[in-house]
C-alpha cells in the first residue's frame, strides 16, 4: 500500500484496482476503510466495519475490475445514479415545453436506468486525514453532450470516514447550465453481513410504497406500507420496491442486524425539502446481499415529477446519506 499521509491514525492509501485508481480512507486503529473507485462514477466501491472482534465487509462488490467492466451496466453496485436514480419510462420525457429521449440501456424493459455518471471518471480534487476523520472530494463535470440530457452541471462527492461516526456521503450538485434543468440523486449500495438476508433483522421507516407496472413504473397510486417499521426477521420478503418516508422527521435511519455477528449496520439518509426522501430496496434472487438505496425522487421522476428538482441557474443543493456500525 502507497501511503499518502503521515502517521496520523486516519490515513489516505492510493491502491491499484486493475488498471485504475482504488482510494482508501483507512483507519489504521481498527483496520477499517472505505473503498472508492474515482474513475468509475465516483463509486464507492467497498467498506469493511470491525462488527463484534471480526472485520466484516458489509459492502458487496466487485472482484475484479473485468468482473466490474461486464457486470456494472447491469448491477449498479456502489453507483452514484445522478440525474435520474432507477427508470425513466422508454428513455422519453418531456421538461419546460422540450421533448428528450435518453439512451435505452435497459432494453429488456426499454427504460432508461440509473443516471448518466456511474462509468464516467470523475477527479480527485482534495484529500484530508486527522486522528479522528479521513476524507476525499471527487468532481465531475458535465459540458451538457449526454444523449437526452443536453444541461450542463457540476457534481461534487465528499466521503468521510470518521471514528465513531462512520461514513457519510455528501452530494452537491450545481446547475452551470443558462437554464433550469432537471434533476435527481441516488446511490446504489448492496450490503451483506454474515448471514443470508432471510435471518437478518432490518427495519426501515416507511409510510407508503409505490404502485408499479410490469416494467417497474409507478401508476400514479401509493398504498400504506409500515411493515417493517419496527425491526422484524425478513424471511422470504423480496423486493424491488420504492418507498416514501417521512420528510418531516430530519434523518430516515434504516438498519440490518445479523443475530450470528451480533451486530449490523446503519444507513442514514436526509429528509426534507429536496431531501432524500424516498427508498429503493432491492433483494437480488441470490438473497446474499440487499440493495438499500436512497433517493431523492420515486422512479420515473422526469414523467410523474415526484421528487423531481427544478434547479435554477447558478443554484446548488446539498444532500447527505451514511454507514455506521448499528447500536442494537
């Protein structure tokens, strides 16, 4: 490992993920880190927490940068979905009086999926480490040449690693664009502990679930769905499934608890106006891992316009989701 930063206890390591950058926020007290992949997305690419006295990794990820290069236009592990997080209705959608038409690259369902960014490289602007925090803000900047997305921005990704506190992932993004332009975030994490998903405990404060169609577009109804608002073993329970939370209460706090490791992990996200304030889950057929991925907006957001942001040029907002260890 090439060590960029002094002896403090945080510490920045430049690694290599086949021919590509792999950074690590490491914490060289417990051996925990945070993998990221700058010249993928900006993804955040692996996470290993000390949960009981093992380090477990409670992100799933890629084995080998050619297992990435044919999986990750499928799976999405670890991706920042930006403008648009999940599906946008064959690709069409029309904004301020202007018909667009994104790149289909779900043509088994004829969507548009997951955003624009998650292959594009971003850079790396700043590192920082202490003896309580190590950090890494990637930039991405578009000059407005996407297929069906013809606006200009700029995204910035903070990740901060810090003790006690875990990580949290800071997105600022800003309309550079002469015009208003549309847009939504989202991430896309699977997670895993020891356990199969069926023996884990999870809970998650929703108030609705999403109608959807064959293709997973929402039809415009929402049923109340509060089942695992208190935590409760998932069994058989498979989803593929977008939820509205409660934007009123500040912080949405979703937790997987493993009975065999004794512990389990925390993932927090922001409510609020222009927030994350809705939740995609999803249980792959493996059922080894779940998705847990906070957004800004349901899918097909450009079409229904729920949670969708009308950004103002020259304006930016900030949104803010994380991982930490779970406090049963």
């Amino acid at each position: 490992m090439e060590n960029t930063a002094d002896k403090k206890r945080f510490q920045i390591l430049n690694e290599k993920f086949g021919n590509q950058q792999l950074l690590k926020l490491y914490d060289s007290k417990t051996k925990e880190y945070v993998g990221i992949l700058p010249e993928t997305g900006g993804m955040l690419y692996s996470m290993e927490l000390l949960i009981g006295n093992k380090l477990i990794p409670v992100l799933d990820y890629y084995q080998s940068e050619s297992e990435l290069k044919k999986d990750l236009a499928t799976s999405f592990k670890g991706s920042n979905l930006f403008p648009f997080p999940n599906r946008i209705d064959s690709g069409k959608y029309e904004f301020e009086g202007n018909k667009y038409q994104l790149f289909v690259n779900f043509p088994q369902e004829n969507n548009a999926i997951h955003g624009l960014i998650f292959d594009k490289p971003f850079e790396v602007i700043e590192t920082k480490n202490s003896d309580v925090a190590a950090s890494a803000k990637l930039r991405y900047s578009s000059k407005g040449n996407f297929q069906g997305y013809p606006f200009r921005f700029e995204l910035d990704v903070d990740f901060i690693f810090e003790e006690n506190k875990g990580l949290t992932v800071s997105t600022t993004f800003a309309n550079s664009d002469n015009k208003t332009i549309p847009v939504a975030d989202g991430w896309h994490p699977y997670f895993q502990l020891q356990s199969k998903v069926d023996e884990l405990l999870f809970s998650f404060p929703s108030e609705k679930t999403y109608e959807v169609n064959d293709r997973l577009i929402p039809s415009g109804k929402s049923i109340d769905y509060k089942l695992f608002n208190s935590q409760k073993q998932v069994k058989d329970t498979t989803y593929d499934t977008c939820f509205g939370l409660n934007e009123k209460e500040g912080t949405a706090l979703i937790t997987i608890y493993d009975p065999a490791l004794q512990g389990g992990v925390s993932i927090w996200q922001e409510t609020g106006k222009d927030k994350f304030n809705y939740l995609q889950i999803y249980t792959p057929p493996t059922r080894k891992t779940i998705a847990i991925e906070p957004m800004t907006c349901i899918p097909n957001s450009l079409n229904n316009k729920v949670g969708l942001i009308s950004l103002l040029p020259g304006k930016k907002i900030n949104v803010n989701w994380g991982i930490s260890k779970m406090v049963k």
